[in-house]
C-alpha cells in the first residue's frame, strides 16, 4: 500500500481526515491509521475512494506510478479531464456572472465599489437590529449569507467559521 498517496489525494481534494472519513463512512482514527501504514482499507474504501479521487484502484494501492494519469485508462483519463474542463467553464461562468452583476449594481446606484459595500453593511446593521435575533451582528451576517449567498459565498463563508473555530479552540 502506498500509504502516502491517500494523504497526497485527500489534501488535493482539500479534505481533512475527519471530512475523508465522513465521506467513507469510517473515523478520523480509521484514516490516519492509513496514513501512516499502521492499517491498510478494506476493499469497499478503496473502491470508495479510488471513485472520489478519480484514480484507479492500482494507483491508489501503490501498483502504478503513472502520476500524470494516476492509473485511469487514456479514456478514463479524459472523461475525467472533460469533467473538470466543464468544472472550470462553469466557475468561471459564475464570476463571469458576479462580475456583471456588481457592475450593474454599481452602475444603478452610481457609486464606488466602497461607497456600495458601506451602504449595503448599513443597510444590513439596520435589518439586524429590527430583527431582534439575540445574535451578535457577525452571526446576522453568515445566517444571511447562507441564505441569500451563492454557492461560492456559502462555501468561503463555512471554510471562513471553520477556520475561526479552530483558532478558537486552540
């Protein structure tokens, strides 16, 4: 087993150990154990995670050191390649759009990029504090953007409570 190869995988995808887990159905403990080669997955996981990784189970096990295609068939391989190809578009589609959007936004209400973002924080103080939610205002904020935010938004704003999270419990 080629134990560092999950770890290299799992940090590609930008995962934790506990996130890693979650996704297989087993516990942080579980895969730190194949981290470090003090235990090797059963078949289920690394089927599991030769899927999530978009490798083959050869790669994965350490059989294959083709690290350009990590062990996918040339057809495998491009199919995977198409996949992300459209991830890209599809993103850059998205900011594409935001892009636009702010420029309207800025556009109808004839200010700066500054004199917008204050006026939008002021209007949002005034909704918190008619709100009455026994919160503080940063929390009003994340419970707003999880609302009305778009995926990205959702996505940086978690990452962003996680990370503070940490920081805190250290």
């Amino acid at each position: 087993m080629a134990k560092d190869r999950i770890g290299d995988l799992r940090r590609d995808r930008g995962l934790n150990q506990k996130e890693l887990g979650d996704k297989l159905g087993v516990g942080q403990t579980t895969v730190s154990a194949w981290e470090t080669g003090k235990n090797e997955p059963d078949y289920r996981s690394i089927r599991a995670m030769a899927e999530l990784f978009e490798v083959s189970a050869d790669y994965l096990l350490g059989f294959n050191d083709d690290d350009l295609r990590r062990g996918l068939t040339p057809e495998e391989f491009e199919a995977r390649q198409e996949r992300l190809r459209q991830k890209l578009e599809k993103e850059q589609e998205q900011k594409d759009i935001q892009r636009y959007l702010r420029e309207q936004e800025l556009q109808e209400h004839d200010m700066t990029e500054e004199e917008l973002d204050e006026w939008k924080e002021d209007a949002l103080w005034d909704e918190w504090k008619k709100s009455g939610l026994p919160v503080q205002f940063e929390t009003y904020k994340v419970i707003r953007l999880m609302e009305e935010g778009s995926k990205a938004q959702r996505t940086a704003a978690l990452e962003h409570v996680q990370i503070t999270m940490k920081y805190l419990q250290a």
